[in-house]
C-alpha cells in the first residue's frame, strides 16, 4: 500500500478568530482529508492573544526604577504566550472531531520540537515527527500548536512574533510534505501591504529571494525565517486566504518566473527608531565600542552612518526596532567610559520604506527613482541602506502611508 501524501495547513490568528472560524479553518482540513492527504494543521493563537499574553508580562515585570529597562526572565515570558496555540490547538482538534475527522492536538514539546535555548526567539533545530507519523498511520491527522518548541534543557520556548509560520515550513520540510499552505487574512502576497495601498496587485508568484527580503522588511504575511527554511529545504510554500478559494501566491525559485519586473514589491515597517551619539572620538576602534555592547546585549542594529568628521569628532547614527532603544541607551550609557561621547539623541518617530527587486542587480536608477519619487511628496530622507536586490530609506513616520503610495506609483506597480 502507497502512504498517501502529506499536507501542511497553518492558519494564522484571524484565521481562528473565533469559533465560527476555526469551524471554518476546519472544513477546508476536512476537504484536504477527502482529497487523500495526511493533514498536519499548524494553528496561531486567536487574534490579538498573543499581544494580550505580552501585555501581562510587561505588567509583571515592570519594576519602577529599575536599572536594567526591558528585561525580564524569558523563560517565563515563553511560558506565558506560548499559551495561546496551546488553546486553538486542542480547539481545533474538537472542531475536526466533531466533523468526523479523527484528530490530535500536539504541543510543541509532544512532538518534540527541538530548538534553541534563546527564549522569545528560539530556532528550530530538529522536529522528531515518529509518533504523529505512526498517528498518521492509523488514520489520525495532526493539529500542532504553531510559534512553540522546546529547549535543550526541556523548558518551553517560542520562535519570535509569527513564528507559526516557521513552524508550518519546518514540520513540511521534515514531513516531506506535497505543500505548505500558509492560510491568512489576505488572499496572497501583494505588491505591497494592501492596507496601505488599495492598489496593490496580488503575485501569481514570487521568488524566496524577494519574499525573504519583503519579510525581513516589515511585510509580515510571512516570518522571515518560515521564508529561509522553505527556501533551504525546497518546500513549496503557498500563501492564501481563509475566506475565499481564490488563487494565492506561490513562493518559489527565482528561475521559475517567467515575467520579471525591476522591482516586484515595497515594505513599510512602522516601529522603527534613529539613534544619534553626538561628538564621538573619530579614532579606530571607536565603531567596535560601540555595536560591541549593543550586539552582546541583543539589540539587532540596523542601518548605520558615521557624519562627516570635524576636529577629530564624529557623530555615529544607527537604526534598531522602537522596543530596542531603552535597552540600547542603558547599553551605551554603561559603555560610555570607554566609547566617549557628549550626548545620545534619539528620534522615534522613523518608519523605514524599502523597494525589493531581483531586477535590480541589472538595472540601474532604481534608488534615484525613488528618491525623486519622495522629494516630489517633501518626504525627507534621514538614512539610507541599498544591497543587492533592495534599497531602504528611514523617514519621519507620519510620511510611511504616502512614501508606500507613491513609489507603488512611481514603480508601475499598480499597473498590470
Ligand atoms: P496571520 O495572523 O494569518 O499570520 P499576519 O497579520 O501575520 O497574518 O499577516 C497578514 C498581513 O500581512 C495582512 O493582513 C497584511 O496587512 C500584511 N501584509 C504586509 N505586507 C503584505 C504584502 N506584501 N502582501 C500581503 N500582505 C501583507
Ligand atoms: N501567535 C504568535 C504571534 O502572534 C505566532 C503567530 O501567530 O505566528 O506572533
Ligand atoms: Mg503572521
């Protein structure tokens, strides 16, 4: 007898909003069943609990005065929000039942999924996927609670915000299965956020290079790291809606898109925050003391630019996530002795608007179209970072809306 071919589902938060859609999410398992398939559905939390679940252990943790800003035991904090997929997931599992689908919830730490010890964002290192194949074998699909794993030390963790995405990507790579479909609000990845611009175009497909660069971005239909793993382990990754049966977009191979624009999508990413040390000894080794300590204490710097010199002094201005910065300025403080500056300046009121393009490494004048394309609009640009295949502005964030529109514009994007 041949084994039947396996399917991933995941549904993501709206998609288990309540239970009329999980009773939703569940009829389209339920018709993969019929198709043939072994089913291992990966579930989010409902919406917006897992927000909430932070909400509690910022309020645990916050101790006036404290000196160290934004720590807390992350152990714990793992604890408490991998909660929410552990409910939908044994949810979901009653919902199949009830529709005649024989089911099993899985936890992250029941399959196991193995990952790091780097609790809030953990890596997956390896899934052991023997005993929900044996389910398989008696006819019992799976429902995985998605954005959990477990640590060499047996503690819970997660795998950073959207995480479910990369534990959908990582069970079909290590299940070997037919597809990974990833079931959301939107009916695909569009050329841009759609709730920034109703004119943006949904992709037939879009290459792994592109979408991991949109994702690291601020695109967050997909975690950035599902992106990489199906990229690594050749899974076919498909986006789609929970609500229509419209196509969606399949992410694949560069070589397997036939029509290629210059520039196939743009990102916005809104929590974004510039921070200035004035009058810095321009001196070698001045950069080391700086992004040493910052690396060692976690804040993932972004963009960076040292300011013309003047009498042996410089200024050095970086970028990192809004909920960086406490910790980065508590960092450069305890490290001024050494770095030796007169003044740490932040502004957070920056948003970083990026265009994404394989084209790019053969066309030229992408970044002066969209520098034109802002300075028409009077959108000042604070930073600037290019790569290969991407080029990201920082802007001041009442502009994000309006940067988004018109370079979509000024890239032809809402043409077909
Ligand atoms: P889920 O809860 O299903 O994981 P997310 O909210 O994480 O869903 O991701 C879906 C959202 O991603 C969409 O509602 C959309 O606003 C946003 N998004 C950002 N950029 C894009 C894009 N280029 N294409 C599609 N959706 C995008
Ligand atoms: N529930 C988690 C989050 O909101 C994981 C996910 O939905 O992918 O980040
Ligand atoms: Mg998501």
């Amino acid at each position: 007898m041949t084994t039947p071919p396996r399917l991933v589902m995941k549904f993501g938060g709206t998609s288990v909003a309540d239970m009329e859609r999980i009773r939703n999410a569940a009829a389209r398992v339920k018709r993969e069943v019929e198709a043939g398939y072994h089913v291992a559905v990966i579930v989010s939390a409902m919406a917006g609990e897992t927000n909430r679940l932070v909400g509690y252990v910022r309020e645990a943790a916050a101790t006036p005065g404290a000196n160290s800003p934004g720590f807390y035991d992350a152990r714990e904090y793992d604890s408490v929000v991998a909660s929410g997929e552990q409910v939908t997931s044994g949810l979901m599992a009653i919902v199949l039942q009830e529709m005649g689908v024989p089911a099993r919830s899985w936890a992250g730490w029941q399959a196991p999924v193995m990952t790091t010890a780097a609790h809030g964002s953990a890596r997956i290192t390896g899934i052991d996927t023997t005993k929900i194949v044996e389910r398989f074998g008696q006819g019992m699909h799976a429902v995985i609670a998605g954005f959990q794993g477990v640590s060499p030390e047996g503690r819970i963790t997660t795998l950073g915000r959207g995480g479910s995405d990369t534990s959908a990507v990582a069970f079909a790579a290590a299940l070997g299965a037919e597809r990974c479909d990833i079931y959301t609000d939107v009916d695909g990845v569009y050329t841009t956020d759609p709730r920034i611009e109703r004119k943006a175009r949904k992709l037939s497909r879009i290459s792994f290079e592109e979408m991991l660069e949109l994702a690291s971005l601020g695109a967050k239909v997909l975690q950035t790291r599902s992106v990489e793993l199906a990229m690594n382990h050749n899974v076919k990754l498909m986006v789609r809606s929970s609500f229509s049966d419209d196509p969606g977009t399949l992410v694949c191979p560069e070589e397997e898109i036939v029509e290629k624009n210059v520039v196939s999508g743009i990102a916005a990413e809104r929590g974004q925050a510039k921070v200035t040390l004035l009058k810095v000894a321009d001196r070698p080794g001045v950069a080391a003391s700086i992004f040493g300590p910052l690396a060692e204490g976690g804040v993932n710097v972004d963009m960076i630019v040292q300011n013309i010199s003047e009498d042996g002094f410089t200024d050095m201005t970086f970028s990192c996530a809004e909920d960086d910065v406490a910790r980065a300025k508590h960092l450069l403080e305890n490290a001024e002795p050494k770095i030796g500056y007169r003044e740490i300046v932040v502004d957070d009121d920056v948003a970083k608007v990026s265009v994404v393009g394989v084209g790019m490494r053969s066309h030229s004048g992408v970044a002066q179209t969209m520098f034109s394309a802002l300075a028409v609009d009077g959108v000042n640009i604070k930073v600037i970072t290019t790569s290969e295949i991407k080029v990201s502005v920082l802007i001041s964030r009442k502009y994000l809306e309006l940067a988004v529109q018109s370079l979509h514009a000024a890239f032809g994007l809402d043409k077909v």
